[in-house]
C-alpha cells in the first residue's frame, strides 16, 4: 500500500514513467564535459542558455546518479516535470555526508573534497570529481575575473597548507591553482605541517615593500587572524604597495578568535596598508565546483555574486520556494560546473538577495527552543552525556 | 500604545533606561518596552521586598492567600475582564501561537488554578497545609511548622504562554517574596499577573517583583541569586549550568531542565472504531502550543497486531493534522526555524529511512518507521514520528537510555496494560502517564518532573517532641 495522503504533497505524486521515457537526449560524460566548458568560456549568455544547460544536467545527473534520482523522484522531480533550472530539488547539503552521490563510480575520482566535518558526529560530507578540468576552468575564469584586476599574475603568499598536506581540502586546491596559475614564480605556500611560517611571511612583505611590487595575500579567514595576532604581538605593520589585496574565506570557524567582520577588515588594512577595497571576500562550499566574491569590503556584509554559470535563490526550505528581495531566507546555489553530482545544493546558510547578488547573514542553524521542549541538538547532546 | 513590561515596586520606573522589544513574528509589529536593571536595583528590590513579605504575606494565613489567588483567577476567566482581553489580545502577537487555541488553552489552564484546585495542590504536599501558618503535630512526634523562604527567584524561559503561573503560585501559597525575571520571548503573562494581584491585595504589589534583562546578563543575575534563599529556573541545560555555577551552595537551587515526551498507542486502541478517535487525541497533543512544551509529545509508538497496523495509524494522524491546521493554524515559522523543520524532514527521509508526509507548506510533517529504535527529538512545530513496535512493552527499555531527559508518556491502553507499563516506563524516568489529549495539560498539583511543587520550597522548623516533657517541668503550674 502507498504511504499517500489526500492533502499530502511533500511527496508528490510519483512519476511512473521511466527516467529515459520523454527523449533520449541524455548525454556521456565527455559530452557534458564539453557542455559546461563551453558554457564556461561563453560571453553574454542569457536565461535561457543557462536554463538549457541546468537541464541537461539534470537529465545527466537524473539518469546516472541514483542516490539523486531517488531524491529527485521523491519530489516528483524528474526530467519530464522540471522545465526551469529553478524547479532542479536542491539537495541538503547534510545529504553530501549519508549519501555517495556521483554519477560516476566514486573509486575512480580524480578527486574527492570532504567538509571539515564539524557536525553530524564527525561525518564529513563528500564531493566526487572524475576530473578536475571543468572544477579549475570554474576557478580559473572566476579568479581572473574578480580577483586579480588587471593583473596577469602577481606575487602570492598562500597562508594554508598545500594539496600534499591536505589532498581532500578544495581549499587547499583552489588555492595552490590560484599560485600557480595567478602567481609569480616565488610565490609560496607560507604554512606547512607545522603551521605558519611567520619567517618567509614577513621576508616576503619586506621585499615587496622594498621593490615595490603589488602583492596578494590568500587564505582561510582564521588563518590570517592567526598572523594578525602574531603582527600585533611583536607590534609590526607593513604597507603595501598600491595593487596589492588580500583573499581571506571561509570565516573562524571556532579555530581563532571570532572578528567582527568590520574589526577583521579594519586590522587588515591597518597591518598590511591594504585598502579594504582591495579585501576580497571568497564565499565557497565543498559541495559545489565554484565560488563566489565580493568586490571588497568597503562596507559589510558585503553583496556577493558567482559567474554566469552559477546562480543563487534566497529561498524557504520548506517550500523551496523563492523569497523576495530584501528578505531573509535559506541561499539555494545551482552551480553547473558542479556536473558529477548535482547543480542545485541547498546550503544552511541564511542570506538576502540583493543587487544581483546577496549578502551572507550566518548561519541559520543553532536555534534553541523558545518552550521547554527540547531541541534536536540539546537531546543528542544531553543523550551522550548520559 | 506599547505594552510595559514588569512589575518593580520600590523603583521609580522615571530613573530606569527601558529598552523596547519588538515582536513581529505573526506580522503584528508589537513593541514592548522594558526597563533594564542592574545589580544595585536588584538589591534594593530585594530588600523591599523581603521587608513587605515579612510584615504582610509572611502573617497572612494561608486560605487567605487562597482566596486571593482565586479571584485572580476568576478575573482571568472571564473573558470581559480588561486583564483577560489583555491577554487574548496580546499573547497571540507575543507568541505567534494560533488566537484560537490560545484561548481554549488558557482557559483550560487557569482552570488548575482555582480555590478547589489549589487546596489539591496544598493537600497534595502537606497532609495538613495548616503547618503553613501554625505549628502542627507531626506524626513522628513534636511539632512542625513550614517556612517559605523569603524570596524565592524564579528565572524563565521560553513562550509557553502563563508557564510562570506554576511557580508563581507555588511561591505565594508558601508565603514567599517573589522576584521573576522573564525572558524576553514572552514578558507580559507574570506582569499582568502581579498587576491583578496587586489590584485584588494591594499590600501583595510590594511582595513580587517582576523584573527583565538579557539572558545571561551577570551583573543583575548574580545580584538576584545572591539575595535569593530559593532559585527556580527553567532552561536548556547549558543555561542551567551557568546559573547554577553561580549560586551560593548554601541556596537551594530547583532546576526544570528542557524535557522529552512521547506517546504510546496499544493494538486495543487501533481498530476501526477507535483509531480515529485516538490520532485526533494524539494529533492534539501534537498541535498545542506547536510541541513546544517539555510535556509535548515528540515520537508515537504505535503496536502492531490491532486491525488497523501502524502505517494507516500514522496516516490518520496526518489526516487529522490537516485537520487541526485548518482549524488552529501552526504559528509562522522564522527562517531558523523553518529551517530546522527542513532538516528534520530531510534527515528524517536520508538518516532514516523513513516515510515522511506533509503538507506543502510544512504546517505539519509525519514521518514513519519500523524496525527502528525510534528516539528521537522531533523539530518541534507539528513534526512527529511514528514508530511501529510489535509490543509496548519493549519501549521502556528503548527510553531507559534517555533516562535524565524524559518526562510525560501520553499513553492509549486497556485498563489492565495502564498500571503494569506504567511501572516500567517509571522505572525508565518518565516522571507523569497521562491520556493522549491531555499530555499538555498537566493536573493540579502534578509533580513536576517528579517533584514537589510546595514542600520543595520550605523549611520546616520543628520543635522537637521531648521540648514540651521539658516545658512542663517548667511551668508555674508543675507539681
């Protein structure tokens, strides 16, 4: 007997066609490869170029990645019902730790990018990449974009391990592409196994103060409160030359002091004479191919945005519906370079759209109970302990 | 106009910064405005009240104070009274909980508060509730009288709407000051009640206190905890822990942590005739106060083997959630909230395994397992497992785990399973078995979470029976 109700329509109806029923116009990896990488490379695309390649993502992911067709079916979302890439399910991202979505099989990725593992007991989520092109095309285009300016490369200090220390961190990766693809030949990784190498940081910053070369400063938020920390215990600051700028992400995350953003960005540019102009925010996830950024954080929270080939609904989970601009709701990200797995990742951060873009508001998460009753994280906590 | 909040005797309210809380959850745009205190206000309240107590409650015998509190009550029953419409106005802006169930909940609440009620509440603690006012031969020998203590801090929490009136009235009936301190999510209910008391017996408005500030805030917390001879406080562990790691060891500290409950459904209660009957009850249980009470029920194990089998138990109970919602419209959710309600779902269908349904728009979910050991907290908010078990019997055991968390079963069995199950489910922590449909409307005088509201509260001073053998020898009249 069917689990059914009259009104019920979480679980909408299911659809008995079989996934391949409309037409066959599912594609092979390499062809969905070649999609995305054009899409990538394109200039002025439109709605429906974007919605063209959501869907045939979504009939690649529908058909090859069962987990996600599960889901998808759950839903009543299937190729033949989802006619807009606003209709793709976003999959929760807690989804990316129980499940082994891939649409390839997952012994043979080039790749896999875990989450630091922070909830769920320790259960870090999952993103299996075949290849690497489509994720360092994403980057690379972006990077270029909306990081460099007008530089072609520029002098670089990565405070955060390299892949070798770190091979299923996306950071690290994104990063050490940054390096070497953004970088002058002595750029350098300034942390290894044993933490951050302050000796080479401050060689570094004195050098370009002294030959007057522009240069970046890339890594995890907490990372660089870590070397604030050390600048202002031995009590030294830097200027920078003009062109210079600094990428921070990721937020403290427990693993520093926590800084107001505007307190961050201001010892920023008083220790390293960095405007906060050139203070670029990067907003990225494991659970997807991209990322996105700001253009400086002036004033905070500032309004971010991703390429064209990655867009955002400020949605309620519930519905999954989109809420208007100006109001806070949950960030829903389709990403289509993300093609192994899914495009569309339902986040558990809380955001507002606005300007094309949105601002990031924390997380929505850790609410406590407003009666006696107790929470799901209280329980599991108080259970434990018992 | 905005509300006041509080209720500070021996303040001038014209000396106090007042802050304005803003309550726009159910699109009402309501604005509150408290008065921020601090430590040294906290002393001078302390000793104003402690000085009032001691010259006019502390002597008033304890029908008196009886009779007082159920004319409060009768005001508050009566839905043309000015305070009454205050609250059936105020509280679902406050609270964001249906107008209507509101209502009816109130009403069936106060209820518990009437004379006839509040003598259960004294018979219940004090075999004879005149040790309260005079001394009273105890059954060992001598005699005893019982001392409330002279100010008893009660800090808050949560939106449960009237929840301060337990503790309030527990502390009244044992002659004690009172200082409150309400949480910011709902201010108004203790206020409103201090102000009707001291309508009804002016010389109480000097005897409690009802004070705010930010959760947490040290400087008038401590302060308060300081002055206090007794501290209740209600919250999640963690804000528990802090209190009490800052209360003198010589103060007695009663602590009502967040709690669990959950419901049982035997086979005799899931035939054709009866189930409907029993998910409505459930489906009640489920709705009140959107499962925010400690007493709310947060997993349904239902028992195979009666004709109808647990998965169609569970779609009527989805029915008659549907229902409910049409009727008494869950509150609007906010984004962490709504939030928390999709990761329940989610979790429910990944983790699991379960079957969820729900409506479109989330007002309600219900999820169904077997073969599963089924504890878990729901999302609150009309979000409720159903778990199939081939006999109740085997769910004690299961809850004995959670043992420290564990409050009200709701409970749909024969008359011969009631007191054995019972026994077990006691046994595994659960401190009140009740019908399903009224889970969260605990009877007068109930122990709450297994306590005594009363006698927790005083002191009893004893004179010890061989004292009288003594007196007797010396007075004027010995031989």
């Amino acid at each position: 007997m069917e689990f059914s109700h009259p009104l019920n329509s979480f679980s909408a109806p299911r659809d008995p066609s079989p996934s391949l029923s409309v037409k066959d116009e599912s594609m092979d990896q390499e062809d969905i490869i070649a999609t995305v990488l054009d899409f990538i490379e394109m200039e002025g695309t439109d709605d429906a170029a974007f919605n063209n390649v959501a869907l045939k993502l979504f009939a690649y992911q529908f058909k090859n990645n069962e987990p996600f067709m599960k889901f998808a079916r759950k839903r009543g979302k299937t190729p033949r019902t989802v006619k807009s890439w606003k209709d793709i399910p976003a999959v929760p991202i807690n989804a990316f730790k129980t499940m082994n979505l891939s649409c390839s099989p997952i012994e043979e990725a080039e790749a896999i990018f875990m989450t630091s593992g922070t909830t769920l007991g320790g259960v870090r989520g999952k993103s299996y990449h075949p290849v690497l092109d489509i994720y360092d095309a994403s980057m690379r285009r972006n990077f270029r974009d909306r990081f460099m300016g007008r530089y072609e490369r520029i002098k670089m200090g990565i405070v955060f391990p390299p892949p070798s220390l770190m091979p299923n961190s996306s950071l690290a990766h994104y990063l050490d592409l940054a390096v070497r693809d953004f970088g002058i030949n002595n750029s350098r990784h300034l942390m290894s196994a044993s933490g951050i190498e302050f000796t080479h940081l401050f060689e570094d910053l004195a050098e370009a103060e002294q030959t007057n070369q522009p240069y970046a400063l890339l890594g995890a938020s907490f990372s660089l409160v870590h070397v604030l920390d050390e600048m202002a215990r031995i009590g030294h600051t830097v200027v920078l030359p003009s062109g210079s700028r600094i990428l921070d992400t990721g937020g403290f995350k427990g693993q520093s002091r926590e800084l107001q953003q505007d307190e961050f960005y201001n010892c920023l540019e008083t220790a390293f004479g960095v405007p906060r102009s050139h203070c670029i925010n990067m907003y990225g996830m494991t659970e997807l191919s991209s990322q996105f950024y700001d253009d400086g954080n002036i004033s905070c929270p500032s309004v971010k945005s991703g390429p064209h080939w990655l867009r955002t609904r400020v949605v309620n989970p519930l519905t999954g519906e989109s809420i208007p601009d100006s109001q806070t709701g949950i960030l829903a990200h389709t990403d289509l370079a993300h093609f192994n797995i899914c495009t569309t990742i339902l986040t558990e951060d809380a955001g507002v759209a606005i300007d094309n873009g949105f601002q990031l508001i924390g997380r929505a998460a850790g609410i406590e109970a407003q009666g006696c009753s107790m929470a799901v994280d209280e329980f599991l906590k108080a259970a434990s302990g018992t | 106009m905005n509300e006041r909040a509080c209720h500070l005797p021996g303040l001038d309210p014209t000396t106090l910064d007042w802050e304005t809380l803003l309550f726009d959850k159910s699109g009402w745009d309501l604005k509150i405005d408290v008065p921020v205190i601090t430590g040294p206000d906290v002393q001078s309240l302390a000793e104003h009240i402690r000085r009032h107590t001691r010259q006019t409650l502390a002597t008033y015998p304890v029908r008196r104070i009886v009779e007082i509190i159920d004319k409060a009550i009768a005001r508050l029953l009566d839905r043309d009274d000015p305070y009454r419409r205050r609250m059936e106005e105020v509280l679902p802006a406050i609270t964001g909980y249906d107008r209507e169930m509101l209502r009816l909940g109130l009403t069936q609440y106060l209820k518990s508060f009437r004379k006839p009620e509040l003598q259960r509440f004294l018979a219940e603690d004090f075999p004879n509730p005149a040790i309260l006012d005079q001394f009273q031969p105890l059954a060992k020998g001598g005699h005893g009288l019982a001392f409330g203590p002279e100010i008893c801090a009660h800090i808050w929490a949560g939106n449960v709407p009237g929840l301060p009136l337990w503790s309030l009235v527990s502390g009244l009936l044992v002659k004690s000051g009172t200082i409150g301190k309400v949480p910011s999510a709902e201010p108004m209910f203790a206020t409103w009640f201090a102000k009707l008391l001291s309508e009804i017996e002016p010389e109480l408005a000097d005897c409690i206190a009802i004070a705010w500030w930010k959760g947490g805030e040290e400087d008038a917390e401590n302060e308060l905890l300081a002055e206090a001879d007794i501290a209740l406080a209600y919250g999640g562990n963690e804000a528990l822990s802090a209190i009490q790691s800052r209360i003198p060891i010589t103060t007695r500290f009663l602590a009502h942590g967040h709690k669990v409950s959950f419901s049982l459904i035997g086979r005799e209660a899931m035939d054709a005739e009866k189930c409907a009957v029993t998910a409505r009850l459930v489906a009640y249980d489920v709705a009140r106060y959107d499962q925010h009470g400690c007493f709310s029920p947060h997993v349904i194990f239902a028992e195979t083997g009666g004709t109808v089998a647990p998965r169609q138990f569970a779609q009527f109970l989805a029915h008659e959630l549907a229902t409910l919602e049409r009727k008494f419209p869950r509150q609007p959710l906010s984004i962490p909230e709504a939030s928390s309600v999709a990761d329940w779902r989610n979790a429910e269908e990944l983790v699991a395994g379960a079957e969820v349904v729900g409506d479109t728009d989330g007002a309600w979910s219900v999820s169904y397992l077997e073969n599963e050991d089924g504890f878990r907290p729901s999302a609150l908010n009309r979000t409720i497992r159903v778990v199939a078990v081939d006999d109740l019997a085997s769910v004690p055991i299961r809850a004995a785990r959670y043992k420290r968390l564990l409050q009200t079963v709701g409970i749909a069995v024969s008359p011969q399973r009631l007191l054995s199950l019972s026994q077990d489910l006691g046994a595994a922590g659960v401190t009140r078995i009740a019908a399903v449909g009224d889970m969260t409307a605990p009877e007068a005088g109930w122990h709450h979470d297994g306590r005594f509201n009363l006698s927790d509260l005083v002191r009893i001073v004893e004179i010890d029976g061989r004292a009288f053998a003594a007196a007797d020898r010396l007075a004027p009249y010995a031989d």
